[in-house]
C-alpha cells in the first residue's frame, strides 16, 4: 500500500496571548496522493491559510503557538525535521504561491536575483548566468514574452498579472512534489486571474505535481480540483470527489456555501440555511443559536 504524499492527522493549532488562546484548528485530517489537486475551502477565518503554513513548517518554535497532531510528508514527520531541513524542502520538495504576488516578491530584488535564489536551494553553486537562463525559459512557459527585460525588473515595474505568473514559475523551476496554492488570483481582476489559473492547472499537470488548492472561490475549486475539503472554524465538515460533493452536499454549512454563490433569477440570492438546527453542533459564530 502506498503512503499519500502529505498526510495530516488530527492537527491542533492555538494562539495563545496574555488574556486567552484562540483555537484556529480544532484536529483537521486531510491527504494529499501524488499528481492529484485538492481544493480545501471555507470562509475567512476557517483555517486554511494556517493550515497551509503549517505544512510548510513555518509555525514551528514560534512563541505563542500550541501545535498538535502530526503532518507527514513523503512519509517524514515534518515536525521532527532539523530548521535547517524544513528549510531544504521549502521551495525544493514543497512551494507555495500567496495571495498577493507583489507583497510575497521583494521589492529590492530584481526578479532574476529572486530566481537565483530559489535555484540555489537545489544547486547551491549555480551562477546568475545559469539561473537566468534557467529563469527565462521558466517564464516563456507561463506565457512571458519578453523574459529578459522581466527578469531585469524590480516587482513594482510589473503588473498584477504578471507578477503572479513570475510567483507561478518561482514555484514550479525546482520541480517541487507538492504545489500549495493559496487563493491564487485574489487579488488581480477576473479576466487575469482565469488565465492565471489555467496557466497554472497546466503547469502542474506537465510537472505532474500534486496541488493544495487554498479558496474560498466555489467556481475556480470546481473547475480545478479533484477532491475537496470543506472546512467550517477550525474543523473539516465535508470531504469527497468535487463532482460528489457539488451534487448533493451532505452538510449544511457546505450546502451554505453553495447557495451563496450569487446567481442572477427572479427571486434573487437564495437563503444560506433554511433551519439553522441542521447544524450537529452549536455554531460557533452565533452561540445563541445552538
């Protein structure tokens, strides 16, 4: 039997502060096989951004946060890992793209010295020559025209759009086993940002890598991922193939979801909850309610 390629088993995670501690994740258990895309989705708030750097191992030894469970990847529990290895797998084994490409790229960095970088996680000698040249045919693939003159730019002389594709290809040069991508596309307008994630959905399939799929937008998640997880403060509600799930959602909060997506007709937006005792467990949001 083979092991999925990221597991994560009952995974707790709390900010503590002076006054009190704060639950983000309340034991989520998801998994992730090889080639395969997996959407995990909820509102602002549910968990998935924490969720996403908690696999990175980027919450580790921070103070303030209780973490518990086990995440595995590739069969390694990624919390005994040394600093100096969870490191090594950021951007080699496992990379993300962020929301906002402008803010995630370093403003004093022309993007060839960010390409560098990135390169040297896997090839600590290799020069700015080689990188570039490994860089810009990195860039035609995700459709950039004119590689050279992006490469010699700072990120501020780009657009959106075309930041979030030099994101997509800082991702992908190593060839990294798992894509984690949270809500990519949020923050350019509709047109790029479909071509951005049809770019991308191509990607992955030519590096056959496997993609974490971060949203809260149901039609991109639809169209993207082959598996979802729907997640509601803290906890994961529903899980199933996409299409399944889609169909005939079996909680209410997923079914909520779905009836939020605005859809033009003569009664307009319909109710999210007809009964909002549908729900097995007291809502968080509204104790009152339970």
């Amino acid at each position: 039997m083979t092991h999925p390629l990221l597991n994560i088993h009952k995974l707790r995670i709390a900010f503590r502060t002076h006054t009190k501690q704060t639950d983000a994740l309340k034991g989520i258990s998801l998994h992730i096989n090889s080639d395969e895309r997996v959407a995990l989705v909820g509102e602002s708030g549910s968990g998935k951004s924490v969720t996403a750097r908690a696999v990175l191992g980027l919450l580790q030894q921070q103070r303030g946060i209780e973490i518990g469970g086990r995440i595995e990847f590739e069969g390694q529990d990624v919390a005994l890992l040394k600093d100096s290895e969870r490191r090594q797998m950021r951007g080699t084994k496992i990379s993300m793209i962020f929301q906002d490409p402008v803010s995630s790229l370093n403003p004093v960095f022309r993007i060839e010295t960010e390409f560098l970088e990135v390169l040297r996680r896997t090839n600590p000698k290799v020069t700015l020559p080689a990188a570039r040249e490994q860089a810009e045919e990195m860039l035609r693939k995700v459709s950039i025209d004119d590689p050279h003159r992006v490469l010699r730019s700072f990120p501020f002389q780009l657009s959106g759009g075309m930041n979030q594709r030099v994101m997509i290809a800082l991702a992908l040069i190593n060839a990294p086993s798992l894509l984690i991508a949270d809500e990519p596309g949020t923050a350019l307008d509709v047109t790029v940002q479909d071509q951005t994630l049809r770019l991308m959905r191509r990607l992955v399939e030519d590096h056959r890598a496997a993609v974490l799929l971060i949203s809260h937008n149901l039609g991109v998640v639809r169209e993207f991922s082959d598996r979802i997880y729907v997640i509601y403060r803290g906890r994961i509600v529903e899980e199933g193939p996409t299409g399944a799930v889609f169909a005939d959602p079996i909680h209410p909060y997923t079914r909520a979801l779905l009836a939020a997506v605005p859809r033009i007709t003569k009664s307009g937006i319909p109710k999210l909850v007809d009964d909002i005792s549908q729900f097995t467990e007291p809502c968080e949001i509204h104790p009152a309610r339970a």
